[in-house]
C-alpha cells in the first residue's frame, strides 16, 4: 500500500511529430492484414524491423482499421531494411468504405528510391477520404521475382495546405533524343495539371500527378510554369529545364549499391583523366538501380570499383542510339568480401549513329 509523489519534467502532447521537421504521428493501435498473395501478411505491420510479409509475385493484401476510431492517413511510410532490391520499386495504396464496395486510388508511386535502414516517406498534398479499409498492392520491385515489406506504418499529419507544388529541384538539364526523363513533385496527390509552355515534341506532363516524362527531340532552354487547379487559387511552380547536345557517345549507367562506402570511377585510359566518378560515402545505388546518362567522347575508357568497406555492387553500362535502342558494353556483379579492386577496360565499344566507319 506504498503511495508517494513523483515528480517529473515533460508535458503530454496531442498528436506530437515524429522530429520537429517532421510533424507526422504513427497510428499506433493495431492493424489487422490479410492477403491471399503474401505470405505473412501480418509481418508487414507487426512494428518488427526484422519480419517481413513476401511474395513471388505481384499481389495485395488489405489493412484494416476496426477500431473506435478510423485514422485520417494522410502519410506513408516503409522500412526497406537492407534487401533493397526486394523492396517496392511501383505500388499502389487504395481506399475503401467495405468490401463490397469499390476501391479508390490513393497513392501509385513507381521508379521508389530507398536507403538501407531508412525509412521511405509518402506524403499526401491533401486530405484524403477516412477509409476504414486500404489495399497495398506490389506491382514490381528492383529484383523482379521477389517481393518483401519489412514494415509499413501509417501516419497522420499535421501540415499547411500547400502554396505551391514542389520538385525535387527547379533546373534540370538532359541529353536530347537519349535521356529518359521522370520529374516528379515531392509529394503525392496532385491533379488537374498543365505546363505552359508547351513542351518539347516527346515529352508530356500528365494532368493527374503532374509528372513531366518523355524525351526531348529539340535543343535549348526555357522556362516551364506548372499550375495545378486541383484548389482555389491554383498552385503554381517554375522550372528551368535545358535540352542538351552530347558531342561524343551517350552511356546509361545502372547500379545497384548495398551500401555507400564505395567509389566508382570511369577514366580517360589515354591520359587517366576521370571521367565520371561516384565518391564514398554517397547515396546512390541505394534505390535498386539509380540511373545516370553520361556523355563520353574518348576512344577508350576503363570502369575501376574500389572498396572501403564490404559491398556488393551489381553494374550495367549501355550505349544508346536514337530512337530507344541500346547496347550493353558493361556487365558485371563485383563483391566486396573478395578485398580487391575490380577493372574494366572498354575500348571503342559504340560507333554514333550517322558516324562514318570501316572494316578492317
């Protein structure tokens, strides 16, 4: 029967942020899942890092909220842990009232990015309706055969209405008739999008996300408005994008990246000028393949990966031609547990479209 007072110093908080930059709670009661296509279901929302919900192939299972109260999600987020690969590269999250209803889209991302033990944030541009019912569906993932979801959480929160839409960047620049482009804005949501001015012949904005794709067949620089109609009064945003001409041959280079202590270097054999070079400690490779084009205009070059701590890269280098054909000049799965340093000599691997050449 021992009663005494404790004092402490903290306060209680209605809904408090995750960090002070990031003003989302995790609906923290539990949440039934269900799948016929995925192993484990339950794995996937069960708050251990290290279970997983998997599958061989595309599937879905649904969540449901069967408490008192039904969360207004306007956030997602997922834990990849470290088989980034098999993490959702394209997925979907769809809303429904009940079963027998039908089911409307909430979020579709594709081309996901992810960090090793890092959360993947997907943020909503506007309140959603409050479903009681949602369905995570896996369309593809970086490895192709094998799909897992180590966790996913669901987040309410607190954020201004937006003033504007926003991407990653406000300039970009890309290779004319090569370059495959996918600008999308940092949030998710938006809709009732147009550009002005018109963009150039091959490419297009669409009108339900506002994601600019396709690849430019004209030259030069301009100045892009974005303006979305989806609230009063619109919300607008600038871009500068510019269309390039590579004066020697364009390379697509693809990685995967288990983590970032590595370095990547492509030389100029003749003269050992770099080229192209991925320093450690960077982020790339993080997301299954992260894509760079690269314009070459040496004869010869040669692809060095140095280690500065135990990694697995998986390299693929491709040489393009108009018109979306391709060859592959460089494949490769280089190990880091073997401790050495991996080379690749390439020595006039393409011919330009148009380029005058010989047999000998």
């Amino acid at each position: 029967n021992h009663e005494e007072i404790i004092q402490f110093n903290g306060f209680l908080s209605l809904l408090a942020g995750i960090n002070v930059t990031n003003n989302c709670f995790v609906y923290p009661y539990p949440v039934t899942a269900s799948s016929t296509d995925f192993s484990n279901p339950s794995s996937a929302v069960d708050w251990d890092y290290d279970s997983y919900a998997y599958t061989w192939f595309p599937g879905s299972m649904m969540f449901d909220f069967s408490g008192s109260s039904i969360p207004l999600i306007n956030s997602y987020r997922i834990w990849p842990y470290d088989y980034l690969s098999r993490s959702p590269s394209s997925f979907s999250i769809e809303g429904s009232v009940s079963t027998d209803d039908s089911w409307n889209m909430i979020l579709s991302p594709s081309n996901v990015g992810y960090i090793s033990y890092e959360w993947k944030q997907f943020d909503l541009v506007s309140l959603p309706h409050r479903y009681p019912l949602l369905r995570f569906t896996i369309h593809s993932s970086y490895g192709g055969n094998r799909f897992e979801l180590n966790e996913l959480q669901f987040l309410v929160c607190n954020r201004p209405s937006v003033s504007s839409i926003e991407y990653p960047e406000t300039e970009y620049s890309f290779y004319k008739d090569y370059e495959q482009i996918s600008i999308s804005p940092i949030q998710y949501g938006y809709s009732d999008c147009s550009i002005q001015p018109s963009l150039p012949d091959g490419m297009s904005i669409d009108p339900n996300t506002c994601i600019i794709s396709g690849v430019s067949h004209s030259l030069g620089s301009q100045q892009y408005t974005v303006t979305s109609t989806m609230v009063t009064p619109p919300i607008q945003s600038i871009l500068n994008l510019t269309f390039i001409q590579c004066s020697g041959s364009v390379y697509r280079t693809q990685m995967i990246i288990r983590y970032g202590y590595d370095q990547i270097t492509i030389r100029d054999t003749s003269n050992e000028s770099i080229l192209y070079q991925i320093q450690p400690g960077h982020s790339q490779g993080s997301s299954g393949f992260e894509t760079h084009y690269l314009c070459i205009t040496v004869d010869r070059f040669d692809v060095t990966f140095t280690y500065q701590a135990v990694s697995i890269i998986h390299y693929q280098m491709y040489f393009l031609l108009p018109d979306g054909e391709q060859e592959m000049v460089v494949k490769g799965r280089y190990d880091g547990y073997q401790g050495n340093v991996h080379n690749v000599y390439v020595r006039r691997p393409s011919i330009n479209h148009s380029e005058q050449w010989y047999y000998k």
